[in-house]
C-alpha cells in the first residue's frame, strides 16, 4: 500500500504544476512573435489585406516599412486598437450632467 503522505505531494505537485502552466502566455510551443509581417497582421486584427493596405497607405494605423515591406509591433497594435474606447449610456449621462450644471453656473 502506498503512503498516503507520498500521494498528498504528489497530488499538489501535479497541481502546482497545472497552475504555473495557466499563468504562462498560451503560444503553443512556440514564442509570441512581437513584430508582424502583413499577412500576420492581417490576420491578428481580422481584417482584409486590401483594407490593411489602405489604412497603412492613409497613415490610420501605426506601421513601419523596410523598402516594399511592412511591418507592425504588436503592442502598437494592441494599444491602437484599444485606443478608441465607446462611452457608456452611464458615463454619457453624467458627463451631460456635469456639462449643465456647469453651464447654470456660469449664467
């Protein structure tokens, strides 16, 4: 019969290791690449090529060219597309309030 001791360590052991798995970034095997091609970026972001190509070529998004080539950091990205945050009704709502209440007082 097995020490019941030995199977307790063993379980947590099995469990600690299944815990510092989950706080590893997923990449399957492989290291999160942080500097894109197109086609990577294209698919990072979900978007066409040919609307990519047209953002890249009005300047809208962060890029940056080594001849034909284009490139992307994926912290720009992450940071661009988190750039543009929509309000809540709450938030719109009481940033009207305050906008009135300031206005009464200036009147």
């Amino acid at each position: 019969m097995e020490n019941p001791f030995e199977l307790i360590l063993q379980r947590l052991n099995t469990i600690e290791a299944l815990i510092n798995n989950l706080s590893k970034p997923q990449s399957e095997g492989r290291e999160i690449i942080q500097v894109l091609n197109f086609d990577q970026a294209s698919k990072y972001l979900s978007l066409s090529k040919s609307t990519l190509y047209k953002m890249t070529s009005e300047r809208n998004i962060p890029h940056f060219k080594r001849g034909k080539r284009v490139f992307f950091k994926r912290s720009e990205l992450e940071n661009w597309l988190t750039e543009v945050r929509v309000r809540t009704r709450d938030e719109i709502e009481k940033e009207a309030a305050t906008y009135i209440s300031r206005k009464k007082m200036f009147k």
